[in-house]
C-alpha cells in the first residue's frame, strides 16, 4: 500500500510542477528576487519557508473551526509571526552568519505571499493532514525554484556554489580564468533573478502548452 | 540564377527550413517573383528598403571608426602629433591595419551570434526571417568599446535578441532597442570592461601594470573626475578622441543623420527634440554655475560647468540621438509623442551624465528608459486629440448641408 492516497499525493506533486507558487500563481516573488544571489541563502530559506508553512498550515487547519471569519487574517498572521520569530532564534544561534546575510529577510517570511495565501485558499477548509501536505508541496515548489535561480546567479554571477570555487580563482587565475573569462556581475543584482525567473517560466509553459494563460 | 533559386523555394515549401531558405532568397531584395491571381500593390519602400538606407547610413561611422581604433592606439603608444594631418596621420594603412584587426571581429561576431539566433527563431516558430537584425547587428560593435571580449559580445548578443526581441515576438514587437538591450547587458554585466580609462584604446588593457603601459580617458571620464580637457573642439567635433567604436565623430553622425532625414527613414522631430533636451538640461546646468549656486568643490563642478552645446559633441549622445533613438519600433509613433519622446531622451541623458558619475555616458539608459515609456506617450497624444475634437464638437454650430433640394424647392416657391 503506499504511503499516501493518489489525492494526498497530488497535494504535494501538483504545487512543484504544474501548480507552482512562483512561475504559475506568481506569488513570493519578492524573497526570490533579493536573496537567491547565492545558493546557500536560498536553500536556508526554502527550508525556513517549509518549516513555517508545514506547521502553519497545520497549526490554521486546527484552529479553522474556532476561528471567527472577521478576524482571521490577524489570527493567521500571530501564527506566522509567532513561526518566523522561532525560525530567526534558531538561525541566530545555530548559523549566526548566516542570519546576518539573510537579515530582515527571514523577519519577511510572515510578509511572503505564499503563506497567506495557502492559510486562507487551504488550511481554513481542509484537515490537518491534508493541510500538512499542502503546506509541504508549496513549501517545496517554492524551494525548487529559489535554489534553481540560486544555483544560477551564484554560478555566473560568483563563480562559486555554496562559497566553493569551482570556476577557479578570478584573482589567481586559474580554471576557467586563465583562458580569460569574467563573472557576470549582471547575474549579482536582483533584477537578473527576475529574467532568471521569466526563462523558468517559458521553459515550462513551453513543454507544458496547457499552461499558457488566454492572452 | 533565378530559375533554380526558385525551384528550390517550391522544394522547400511547407518544409521546416521553409523560412531560413526564404530568407536567404530574399536577402536585401523581394524577389521580382509575382502571385498569379488578385491585384498586389507593392510599395518599394518596405522594411528592406529601410534597414539597407539605415546600414548605410552607419557606413562612414564603421570605417572612421576602423581609422581612429589604430589612430588612438598609435597616439597613445607615441604621442599625439604636433601638427596633425589628415593623411599622414589618420588615413594611414597602418591606422586601418589595426581597424580592421580589431573592429571586424566584433562586427562578424554580432551578426553571427544574432543572424544565427534568429534563423533558429524562425525555424522553431515558422515565421519569416526579417531584416530587422541587420541593423542592430550593425550599431552594436559601434557602440562598444574596441576591446571588448569576442566572447562577452558573443553572450550579450544572445541575451539582447532573445530577452530583448524573440521573446517578444521578434522585430517589430519588441519594447526595448536590442543593440541599446545588449550594451545595457554589457555595461551591467562586466562593468570593468565597459568604463574606466583603459578599455577605450587597442591594446591598454594587456599593456596594464607594464612598462609600456597606456591609457586612453574618454572626453565624459575625465570631466567625471574633475581634470581638465585636453582635446580640442576640432578634434571632438572630427571624433579624433577614444571612446566606443563609432560614436565618436559627431561630423559623420551628422551627416548619416541628414540622409536618413532626407530618405524620410528616420524622423526629424525626434532628432530636432532631443537636441533642444539636452541643450535645455545643459543650459540649466550652466546657469546654476553661473549663479554660483554650486561651489567649486563639488564633485559634480566640472561636469555641471562643461558648456551646455559641447555635450553633443561628446560621448554617445549624438550617435544615439540619430541612430537610436529615432528606432520606429520602440520609439513614439505619433508626431506630438515624437516631440516629447525625443526631448526628454536629451534632457534625462545629460542629467544622467551630471548627477551619476557611475554612468559616465547616460544616454542609452535614457533611450532604454524613454523606450519603455513610448507608448504612456503615445496613449496620452491620443486621448489629448479627442478630448480636443470632443470640445470642438460640442461647441461647434452645425449648418445644415447645402443641397439640390433646398435649391429646388426654393425654385418651386419663389
């Protein structure tokens, strides 16, 4: 027997694909664009947005019911914030550097679009579980697209993956360096993640026609 | 000729190469090839026509340029001659020698890199190839510097007709100018290549750090870091100063510009604005000087203080105020929309110039700039017409129309 219903499984496959949060429901864009300059930052940040929206999801799910509809946006919010504010002490402690890089960033997990918007379009009219998986899918979804924009600003932009050289020494020159190549510092600033995205989106929709949106 | 060309054409037909034969069948001309059926009216001044009078145009810059790339590089190594003749200094095989050795390849490796993407566009999409690349094919290595990377051209071309253009829907649907797209790339992407006073001379960047080493500051870099000007004004008018490789002859842009005026290619409204732009922005500028409004000591002083007309004999601004920003693709379509369009391309890029000494040369990030903003222009023109034919109706006393029948019946009562 496996180990999730077709349906359940489709919760978490539908979002990394064909439903994704950022190149289909462009939504958390914004935290794609400022921190995949490099690929650890992204990949730190996929996994904050899993652990928030995981819990969080599950955490809406239970309360749906008590909740009263007028003020549920507040209460969603306190369970983001109090979320985001336990993943900041974790870095803090644990990965202090990293906290620095990442800075206000982590604190703009609750502002990221994602989280609300599967709080309110999921966990406010689905089960725990059910919501669990959703959370983890989009989580996911999101994730793969940061560390692929990640992996590419880093390598073209730095010439390095999680800070190793694997170009070579743009000072010393050597591997690639010595026979005159250069880091793209395009690749550096936020609005290559953008153009990044977009090449994302059309490699997608163009295996994918059904995607194409009516102009 | 013509008979098998057309034989392999009806070959080919409803095949996948369809359009990359067709291309080359039509290169530059429309095949005098007539359909058999219904009246076509051709006119002769079509899209082809428009990129050969433009490339044309370019010609005097590309070959000035090929002279001044080794006349800068000699000038450098030796020294500027004391009496500077046309002939013995400038127009020397020499001179050319290291032109074409250095100009060329960059001319082969954009139209290589960009006819090529965009053969392959039109194969996946099956549409026509057209001769829309050959123009920006040709002002990209007019306005880079000569020593600019095959291999980094080669990238930024790719990115400019792709991002800029085929996403789009190739020429004609673009939004942004692609060889102003592929410089912007350039300049962001590997800036060290892109400014500074060693990129502008042949041969400066490996001499660096040696006994041997030369420099090249362009006219804009040097008032960017307050020093005083050593060119003349006959030599910035000529374009005998470093700097990208076709700009710098304000002489021949002109002349390129009067001709594309006079064929009717590009538009004088737009030429005319951005001219009064950047005079206006350089008037304002001198006046603040005048009035002692900046001290001395400001880092922007020299820059501010450069009299306002000499800015067009200087940097790119001229170049792309005839060769690009007069682009009828991404440019305002409507004549009252050219007037602002084109002035504020002058008036934004002196300014750009002025205020940021990051971007010594401001005047592509204004075209880019005004670009986007084209058809807000465009929208606004429209709507302001109208608005005014509204008014003028309502207004407007209406006489009834004279007619047979009024004089008839008049007739028949008198």
């Amino acid at each position: 027997m496996a180990l999730l219903s077709k349906k359940d499984a489709n919760l978490i496959k539908d979002p990394l694909a064909d439903n994704n949060p950022i190149t289909i429901q462009v939504l958390g864009i914004c935290s794609a664009l400022a921190i995949t300059a490099e690929l650890k930052a992204s990949v730190v940040m996929a996994i904050s947005v899993l652990f928030v929206l995981g819990v969080g999801n599950v955490v809406i799910s239970l309360l749906r019911n008590i909740i009263p509809s007028k003020i549920r946006i507040i209460v969603q919010l306190v369970v983001v914030a109090a979320l985001v504010i336990i993943v900041d002490q974790v870095l803090k402690a644990f990965a202090y550097e990293l906290s620095k890089t990442l800075s206000v960033f982590v604190g703009l997990i609750i502002t990221n679009c994602i989280i609300m918007g599967r709080f309110e379009a999921f966990a406010l009219g689905n089960g725990p579980w059910k919501s669990f998986l959703d959370g983890i899918g989009n989580a996911l979804g999101y994730g793969v697209i940061l560390v692929i924009v990640g992996f590419f600003r880093e390598l073209l932009g730095s010439g390095t993956l999680f800070g190793i050289k694997v170009l070579g020494d743009p000072v010393a020159k050597t591997g690639l360096y010595s026979i005159g190549y250069e880091n793209n510092g395009f690749m550096i600033i936020p609005p290559a993640a953008l153009i990044v995205v977009g090449i994302i989106i059309w490699v997608q929709r163009s295996k994918n026609r059904a995607l194409i949106e009516e102009a | 000729m013509k008979e098998k060309l057309h034989q392999l054409k009806l070959k080919y037909q409803g095949k996948k190469m369809a359009p990359a034969f067709n291309a080359l069948h039509t290169f530059l001309y429309t095949p005098n090839e007539t359909t058999h059926s219904g009246a076509h009216v051709r006119g002769a001044d079509d899209l082809k026509r428009t990129m050969n009078t433009v490339i044309l145009a370019l010609v005097p810059c590309l070959l000035f340029g090929m002279f001044n790339a080794g006349y800068q590089h000699y000038s450098a190594i030796n020294g500027f001659p004391e009496s500077f003749s046309l002939f013995n200094d400038f127009l020397t095989w020499d001179n050319f020698l290291i032109g074409i050795t250095t100009v060329l390849p960059l001319v082969i490796v954009s139209y290589g890199i960009g006819l090529g993407i965009e053969f392959l566009f039109a194969v996946i999409k099956g549409h026509e190839v057209e001769e829309g690349y050959l123009v920006t094919g040709m002002l990209v290595p007019l306005i880079v510097p000569v020593d600019t990377p095959l291999w980094m051209l080669a990238i930024a071309v790719a990115f400019g007709v792709v991002i800029g253009k085929e996403v789009f829907g190739g020429t004609g649907m673009n939004i942004l100018n692609p060889a102003l797209t592929i410089r912007a790339f350039l300049f962001f992407a590997y800036p060290t290549w892109m400014s500074g006073d060693k990129v502008w001379v042949h041969g400066a960047v490996e001499r660096a750090g040696t006994a041997d080493a030369i420099s090249g500051e362009t006219v804009l870099g040097s008032l960017a870091q307050g020093s005083d000007l050593t060119y003349s004004l006959s030599d910035m008018f000529y374009g005998f100063i470093p700097g990208s490789v076709g700009e710098t002859s304000t002489l021949l842009i002109i002349l390129g510009g009067l001709f594309l005026i006079f064929s009717k290619i590009a538009s004088w409204r737009i030429m005319v604005s951005a001219v009064v732009g950047a005079l206006a922005m350089g008037l304002i500028f001198n006046g603040i000087i005048d009035a002692g409004w900046l001290p001395e000591y400001s880092k922007f002083y020299t820059l501010m203080s450069f009299p306002y007309w000499q800015h067009l004999l200087v940097g790119g601004l001229a170049f792309g105020i005839v060769f690009m920003a007069t682009d009828p693709v991404t440019g305002s379509q409507t004549n009252k929309g050219k007037w602002y369009y084109g002035f504020f391309i002058g008036f934004l890029s002196v300014m750009i110039r002025v205020f940021n000494p990051g971007y010594p040369e401001g005047v592509f990030l204004a075209i880019l700039l005004m670009n986007v903003f084209a058809p807000t222009i465009d929208h606004y023109v429209v709507r302001g017409n109208i608005k005014k034919r509204l008014k003028r109706f309502k207004t407007a006393t209406i006489y009834p129309k004279p007619s047979d029948e009024v004089d008839s019946l008049k007739t028949e009562t008198a």
